[in-house]
C-alpha cells in the first residue's frame, strides 16, 4: 500500500486534536469502523467518543487538511452502529487512500502495544521526542517500528513467467517468488537466494520494479524482475506447493489487484506482449 496523494505524514501530536479527525481505531488486531464491514466509514474522534471507545493516540498526519489518529483501544465488542475485522476485510470496502492509512495505523499502533517494556532489561519504555520511537529510561536502548523488507522476484524466460503458490494462498492462485532478507544480505543477494532455495533456479541480474508497505504485519515488499538464467525447477521450499513456468496467454488466477505482485505481473505481461 502507497501513501495516499495529499496524505502529509507526522508523529507530532498536535496541542489540540480536532475532534473531527479521523480515528483509525483497532481492537487487538481489528479494524473499528461506523456502518458495517459491508459498507464501512472511518469515524472521527468525537464519533468515537461518543460510542465510549477511546485510547491511546498516535498522531499519523493529515489528508486533505483532515486529521488522521491511530487509536489503540481495548480487545472488546464494538458497540451498536460499528463493526470490526481485520484490516483484509475491507479490501475494495474502504477508499484506497483510507485503505492506506489504516495500513499505516495498524503498524503504528501495533509497534506502541508490543514495545511498552525495555527488549534489553525489561523496564517500562516511554516516547522518544522528535521521533517515532521508544526509549528505556533506564539502560537507553532506542527502540523504532520494525520494518522488515522483503524482495519479491518475478522470473521471465521468453514469453514465459515463473509463477509458484503456496499452501496459505486461496486455491489455484499463483504470484511471484518471496522472501525476507536476511542479515548480512544486500537485496540483490536476498533475491537470487531465495529464487535459488525455493525453485532450484538460477537467475540473471535483478531489475527494480517498485515497493509496497504491506502490513501484515510490517513488511516493505520490494519487486524486482529477472531474466532465466539457467537451472531446472525443483521444489526446494516445504513453503512452495507448486512452481511452473506459464505462457502470457494461459496465466493461473492471480493476487490481489490491490497487491504488488499483481502490479507487477500485469505489468510484465504488458510489456512482454509488446515485444
């Protein structure tokens, strides 16, 4: 998910929150929104309020003028008018920009419920000023909200793409090569490893594609394309249930348009026709 045109982010909270700002509310791991997950609304904060739900606030930024607040609020029922579920839920219910920031909430706020203890010495952590951070007041350690990368490669040969699918994927669905990158690792490093340990394939030089924070929980998905370059496939990962090369013309069903994977794989067939 991309930040949203017009979305200005900040971690300052301002003196006074309006309460016209938007609340990105969650309840453990659900989404709080008004209406229902068929036909969801964001609440502001006096609506919020109002319903008796309210919390810790982490400030996000604005949209068009408008406040925006992560608010972390106790693992209970939502009360009559609002509705909760997982962020996934409401793919294609909710506005891609608002999509984008409850993405952005959701990292923000699972980061403040995870770290309110030292990972060092175990004291209670407090804000760090200037940043979005924690720190332990009592032996220093700076703690921020964990960003983990993990490079995507779509393989070419020809015409052809190198599509697997694993058993967590919906049936039938294939989507490009992942992983995470591991220390010590540079990114084109990560990619030919994991190419190389899932499918038994080698590969040519990576070429960039795009990015895409993917909030489950904290990824940086980062997509790259790559030329076969020798190997045959052989299924390396228990992860892996299937990987096979697919023609342009009979493609398997696909991820999420809302994905980076899917972006990719449609822009690279794109491409690959006009050739």
């Amino acid at each position: 998910m991309h930040t949203p045109p017009g979305f200005a982010p900040s971690h300052r909270l301002p003196a006074v929150l309006p309460g016209t700002a938007l609340a990105f509310a969650y309840a453990g791991s659900r989404l709080v929104v008004r209406g229902s997950v068929e036909t969801p609304t964001i609440p502001t904060l006096d609506e919020l309020v109002a319903a008796g739900l309210d919390g810790t606030r982490r400030y996000l930024g604005e949209i068009g003028g408008v406040a925006c607040v992560a608010v972390e609020l106790a693992d209970v029922a939502p009360p009559t008018g609002f509705a909760a579920a997982s962020l996934r839920s409401f793919f294609f219910r909710l506005p891609d920009p608002l999509l984008a920031i409850a993405a952005r909430a959701f990292q923000v706020a699972d980061f403040d419920g995870s770290h309110r203890h030292c990972g060092r010495c175990g004291a209670p952590t407090r804000d760090r000023d200037g940043e979005r951070a924690k720190e332990c007041p009592s032996c220093g350690l700076v703690a921020y909200p964990r960003v983990s990368p993990a490079m995507m490669a779509l393989v070419t040969r020809g015409r052809e793409l190198l599509l697997a699918r694993s058993a967590r994927f919906a049936p039938g669905v294939y989507s490009a090569l992942a992983g995470f990158v591991e220390p010590g690792e540079t990114v084109e490093d990560c990619i030919r490893r994991e190419v190389r340990e899932e499918v038994g394939v080698e590969i040519g030089e990576p070429v960039y594609f795009a990015s895409q924070s993917w909030a489950f929980p904290h990824s940086l998905m980062i997509a790259f394309t790559a030329e076969y370059a020798g190997g045959e496939i052989r299924l390396e990962d228990p992860e892996i249930d299937d990987a096979r090369w697919f023609a342009l013309d009979a493609l398997p069903s696909l991820p999420s348009q809302l994905s980076i994977a899917r972006h990719l794989i449609d822009a690279t067939v794109e491409r690959l026709r006009a050739t």
